[in-house]
C-alpha cells in the first residue's frame, strides 16, 4: 500500500513538471519572440531618416509636419475607439437591433478608412515635403 501511494506521488510529479516547464519556455519564446520585433521596428523608425541624409531644414519641416499628423491621427484613432464602443455596447444587450448594428460596423468601417486614407495621404504628403525642400535646395546650387 505504502509502496502504490509514493508510487503515485512520483507519477504525479512527473506529470505535473512537464507542463509546467512547457508553459515556462512559450512564455520565454514569446518573450524572446517579442523582444525581437520589437529591436526590429523599433531601430527601423529611429533610423527611419537616416539614410536620407536630412538637412537641418529638412528635419524641421518634417517635424512639424509629424506634429500635425500625429494631432490628426489621435483624433482619427479616439473615434474609431467610440464606434467600436458603441458597437460593442450594442452587441451586449440582450437582443440587438440589427439596423443598429449594421449603422455602427458602417461608421467603424468608415472610421477604420478614414484612419487609413489620413496614412497613406500622410506619406504622399512627407514625400512631396522633401521633394519640394531638394528641388528647392537643388535650385539654389545652381
């Protein structure tokens, strides 16, 4: 009888460590898995200009232009934040209007395209910027 109980006990200790250690290591992967995207994107946006070699006139004016779309971005994302409230308070009741409901996927959709058309316009519009500050520049050489 002694012998059948720490038999048990061993077994389960043996079973218990292996998903323990298991559980232990996908955090450490996922961690290191982390980590590593992180020093990827993270270097690519504090090098993101310098490989341009960005005058100091240059550097301003894509400064200030950063300011202004960061201020029209942080409204854009606070709106698509309401609408995926108010959808998500509309999916809680009990029984949800399907009018409603399709009202508010259509302003989170356009909501999500308007955040969407500001990024794209945004990059069109930071490389019209240095286009316009180097045949500028370029004119002045001459």
């Amino acid at each position: 009888m002694k012998r059948f109980v720490l038999l048990v006990l061993f077994a389960g200790c043996l079973l218990s460590i292996s998903p323990v250690y298991a559980e232990k290591q996908a955090e450490e992967d996922n961690g290191r898995e982390h980590r590593q995207w992180q020093e990827k994107h993270h270097d690519g946006k504090k090098h993101m200009f310098a490989q341009e070699n960005l005058t100091a006139e240059e550097k301003q004016e894509l400064a200030v232009y950063r300011d202004n779309y960061r201020a029209k971005k942080k409204q854009l994302r606070e709106k698509v934040e309401e609408c995926r409230k108010q959808l998500h308070a509309e999916l809680e009741k009990a029984e949800p209007d399907m009018g409603i409901l399709n009202k508010k996927v259509a302003d989170l959709k356009q909501a999500q395209g308007a955040m969407l058309d500001a990024r794209v316009a945004g990059i069109l519009e930071m490389k019209a910027i240095l286009k316009n500050l180097r045949a500028k520049a370029a004119a002045e050489k001459k």
